[in-house]
C-alpha cells in the first residue's frame, strides 16, 4: 500500500467517524472512487482496518481521557462494592456498556452477511441520502436535556439505533446523535455520549480484530502503511471530536446533512454515468 493512501485513509477514517457522515461508507466510496485495489486483499483489508480503529481509539480515549479514568474507576466500584450507592460516573458507564450490546450483538451474528450483500456503491449513497434526512429531522426536535439525564431507557433506544450503523452509510456517530436528538437531548449531550459510546463500541472491534491479527500475522509491506494509518487517524480523529464539539454548540447538523445528501446525488450520478 502506498503511504499517500495509508494518509487518505487514515484522514477519511479518523473524520469521518466522529462527524456524522458514515467512516464505513467513506472507507468504501474513496478507493472505489479512484480505482485503488489496495484493499482487495482480504488480509490486507483486515490488517489496516485494525490500524485505522487504533487511531481513532487513541484519539477519543485522549479526548476524554479524564471521564474514561472516572468511568472505568466507578464501573469497577460500582460492582466491587454493590452495598454502596452508584455514583453518577459508575451509572453512565454501565449505560455505555448497555448501549453498546445491541450493535455488537448484531455486528457478531450477521458479519459474513453484512460484508457480502451491504456496502455497494449504490446502497451506499442512498443510506447517506436517507440517514441524512433522518439527521434533519431529529435535529429539528427541540431538546434541552443534558448527558447526565441519560436513563436506561434512553441508553437501550441509542443502542438499539446504532445497530443501523452497521450499514455502511448510515454513520454511528450519526445515528446515535439522531435517536439522542429524538429523545429530547442537546446537541451538546447527543454528541458527547455519541463520542464517549465509540470508545466501548472501537475497543471491542479492535479487541476482536486484533486477535485475528495476531494469528495470522501483518501481511508483508504493510508495516509502515499501518504506522501511518494509526498516527493520521488518531490526529484527524482528535481534531473533529474537538471541532465538533465546539461547532454544534452554534451550529446545527445542517451542513452534515448537505454534505451527506451533495455526496449520495453524486454517487449515484458517478454510478448512472457509466465512470465506474
């Protein structure tokens, strides 16, 4: 793999897995796009996309740095010492945990399923086309509840919403952020818990990836491409959770959904024209 592409890939990875704009879809559409046969290679593919869920790992752990070690510090008491009462940390990172186990459940069962019949060009576009309008529309609830007011209930609908992200095109971020909006929160509560969500959701991905990797090795050359593909996707990842944040708390998701509808219109244009 030439390390210009480990670079775009890296970049459209570590962005658009936090912006709602589908990192699945977009790991798709760009080689497709231009014709890179990079990822053919079935271990190839597995083994970058190890390096590309690393990055992003990395990068929102780094954000949140500071609610991860309270979390993961207030879960373990929460369990260790059950005769005392949940504080506020120990009960969101139990609802982490609850929201998490329907995509991953899913994600388990239908696998083989997902990768051969989802991921087409077409169906692509128009989950981005789709899942778009369902981002406007939820955006245009009125919500004023905060991430603490996060309940059990709320986590389970978030969760139950993000199985849809294993569509490519949908957008997990995006999902999530959409059901959080419906259920009457901020747009400032939906994407922190949408962020905060990856964390469980990428560090089980990678947990299971990783034990693949491990046995059947990185495929030869791949090395430095993998490197790259790791630091680009922590750094570019960083920057939009840290950029989303700040834009949402002015701004609504308008520009996402313009972006998300301009790009499934010229797919299917692309597909209608003959290029690829």
């Amino acid at each position: 793999m030439p390390i210009l592409h480990a670079i775009v890939l890296g970049l459209v990875q570590g962005l658009s897995e936090f912006l709602p704009i589908s990192s699945s879809g977009h790991l798709l559409l760009v080689p497709w796009l231009f014709d890179w046969n990079d990822l053919d290679d079935v271990s190839v593919k597995k083994a970058f996309d190890v390096a590309l869920h690393i990055g992003t790992l990395v990068a929102v752990v780094g954000y949140y740095r500071r609610d991860v070690a309270l979390y993961v510090r207030d879960g373990i008491r929460s369990i260790v010492h059950r005769d005392r009462p949940t504080t506020e940390h120990g009960r969101m990172a139990w609802l982490l945990v609850v929201a998490s186990i329907p995509a991953a459940a899913v994600g388990v069962v239908l696998e083989t399923w997902i990768d051969e019949q989802l991921g087409k060009p077409w169906i692509i576009a128009v989950s981005l086309i789709g899942f778009g309008v369902v981002l406007a529309w939820a955006d245009r609830r009125r919500g004023e509840k905060n991430v603490d007011q996060i309940g059990l209930r709320d986590a389970a609908v978030i969760g139950a919403a993000q199985v849809l992200a294993l569509n490519p095109g949908t957008s997990r971020s995006g999902i999530s952020m959409s059901a959080a909006r419906a259920r009457g929160f901020s747009r400032d509560a939906a994407a922190r818990f949408s962020f905060l969500l990856s964390i469980p959701v990428t560090a089980g991905a990678v947990i299971v990836k990783v034990g693949g990797l491990v046995s059947d090795g990185i495929p030869d050359g791949l090395l430095l491409p993998m490197i790259v593909g790791v630091i680009t996707a922590g750094i570019s990842g960083w920057l939009a959770v840290w950029g989303l944040m700040r834009l949402i708390r002015t701004k609504t998701f308008d520009g996402f959904v313009a972006y998300r509808i301009l790009a499934g219109v010229g797919v299917l244009l692309v597909l209608a024209s003959g290029w690829r």
